[in-house]
C-alpha cells in the first residue's frame, strides 16, 4: 500500500497504539467483564454472579487491568461492611459503545459462518490425520 492510499493504515502497524487498542481483546475476560458493567455500576459479587463461569481470580486480574487501563474506575465507600463499586468510566463507555458493539453485531452476523469454517476445518484436519501414511517398516 502507499502512504497515498492506505488512509493512516501504515502508520497504525508500525504504531503501539494500535497494540493498545487489540491488547483490550486479547484477555478473554476483559470484555466480558466491561460488557457486564455496561448497565452500570457493580459490586464485585454481582459481576461475578452476572458473568457465570469466572473464577475470583480471573475477575480480580482483569479488574485491575481494567481500572489501570483507565476503562473501569473503583470506588470505596466507607461503610460496614465495606462496600467497593466497579462502574465503567467516560473512556471504558467509549470502548463499550464502539469496538464492543461492533464486534458484538460483527459476531452476531457472522458467527454461523466462523463456527462453520472452524468446524470444515477441523473436520479436514480430523480427515488428513486418519489418512495419513503409517511407518511399517518395524
């Protein structure tokens, strides 16, 4: 591609900023755990129930990527017991309303077809396995 025609793309590649923005995806909790808060705030018992699946430890190391990210923010209360909430901020909104969306309604579309390439593959790699040459040279 040239500079001309590649609207920005190269300098993106070449950019860590676009490393920052897929390293959001590339945790398989994050954005489940955004996409749970997207109702808004949460204590960390209600996230965990909402989600299903996610082990305490799971929640707490995408918690806190999260919140260091600054796509979560946390708030204390001092009361007894002490209360802590998760709610999204202005910049996690922004991540939720844009790339989760469209990668929401991307799969929605789309996701019969890459279950069903997945699958043609597997089978085809189930297939190449059972036909493949024996050494019978014992």
């Amino acid at each position: 591609m040239s500079r001309d025609t590649d609207d920005g793309c190269v300098d993106l590649v070449a950019d860590c900023r676009l490393r920052m923005g897929t390293d959001l995806f590339t945790h398989m909790w994050d954005p489940v755990v955004l996409a749970a808060r997207a109702a808004g705030p949460h204590r960390r018992r209600a996230l965990r129930a909402k989600i299903g699946g996610i082990s305490d430890k799971a929640l707490t190391e995408a918690l806190h990527r999260l919140v260091t990210n600054g796509l979560t923010e946390r708030t204390s209360y001092a009361e007894a017991p002490p209360r802590v909430d998760y709610a999204l901020t202005p910049l996690g909104r922004t991540f939720a309303d844009g790339p989760m969306r469209a990668l929401a309604e991307w799969i929605i579309r789309y996701g019969d077809e890459l279950f069903e390439a997945q699958e043609r593959m597997r089978d085809a790699g189930a297939g190449r396995a059972s036909h493949s040459p024996v050494n019978c040279t014992t």
